[in-house]
C-alpha cells in the first residue's frame, strides 16, 4: 500500500482543523483565516487543497456523519440483549465515551441547517436514525411499553445526552454528568411500569 499523496495529507489537515474551529467559533466563525491559522497553512493552500468554502463544508458534513453513522452502529451492535438499558446509559453519559468537541460540531451543524435545505434533510435523517435505533433497543428490554413512551423516552435520552456536553464552555457538562444519567434512568425506569 503506497503513502497517502501530499493532497490527501493536506485535506486531513485542514478538515482537523476545520473541526476544531467549528468547535470553538461554530461554522459562521470558523472563517479560512483560522482554519487555515489552525492547520498551519496559507489561506492559499487551504483553497488549494480543499477548494472554496463550500466544498469544505461539504466535505466536513460527509466526514462528520459518517464517522458518527460508524461509531454508532459499533455502539449500537455491541449492546447486550439483557439489560440494554444499561449499557445504553453507561455509553451516552460515561465520562469515558464523552466527546464534547464532537456534540459542539453537531450542534454547529444542526444551527446550519436552518438555513441549508440539504443540510436540514441530512441532519433530519441522522437524528431519526439516533431516536429509531435508541427506541428499538428500548423495545427489547420493555416490550409492553407503548410506542409513543418508547419514542418519548428516546427523545428524552438524546435531548439530555446532546444538552449534558453542550455545556462543555461553561465548563459544566461534569458537573451535571450524573444528574443526566440519573434523569436518564428515570425516563428508562417509566417504561417499567408497561414492561
């Protein structure tokens, strides 16, 4: 297998440090200034390697939300068949899975999407696809529980999940990592009473 070609290279780069950026200013403040400050390289060479500023941000929403479809269906497959639920609760509110960089990028994303017909579509399909597999897991563990519960509870779970790391400026997403999960495990535990 032969070494990855200087262009390749290069968009690596500028797409990490386009990452970074939309993290710390969200897409409108990560201007090719600072991607380019971030990556190191010329304003130039960034519109050299990756092209305008569309075509960076296309190829930013590509590589997000397939690096966020892989991770999860790993996640989502390793869940046991028992006891699901806990699994679930340890992977969306450890410390351990964490990633607030991550959940400030999607939210950048979801931001843009109100005025992105294309990105809106996406990002629609990518949070269905969280709320139907979240519900089906659920539905293992808690059969009685009806739909509307179930998708209630999985909604609640993504709302408390994506809120906990958005708190990551203020430096208070540790703070309320354990108040999350416990709410959390409260909205699980409601589908009991169906189970």
């Amino acid at each position: 297998m032969g070494r990855p070609s200087k262009k390749e290279e290069r968009t690596e780069e500028i797409l990490n440090a386009f990452y970074r950026c939309v993290a710390r200013y969200g897409m409108e403040g990560s201007t090719l200034e600072r991607i380019a400050e971030e990556s190191g390289l010329k304003r130039s060479l960034v519109r050299h390697f990756v092209g305008n500023r569309e075509a960076l941000e296309t190829l930013l929403v590509d590589r997000v939300l397939e690096q966020s479809f892989q991770q999860w269906s790993t996640f989502i497959d390793a869940i046991p068949t028992k006891n699901g639920s806990e699994y679930l609760l340890e992977g969306l509110f450890s410390d351990q899975y964490s990633d607030a960089e991550y959940i400030l990028v999607i939210e950048s994303l979801i931001f843009c999407a109100g005025r992105d017909e294309a990105l809106r579509l996406r990002m629609q399909e990518w949070m269905q696809r969280f709320t139907d597999d979240l519900t089906l897991v659920l539905r293992q563990e808690y059969s009685r529980a009806d739909n509307d519960s179930l998708e209630a509870a999985s909604f609640g779970l993504i709302s408390l999940y994506f809120n906990l790391d958005s708190l990551a400026p203020l430096g208070m997403n540790q703070r309320y990592r354990q108040p999350a999960r416990i709410a959390a495990r409260y909205l699980i535990d409601s589908l009991s009473a169906e189970k």
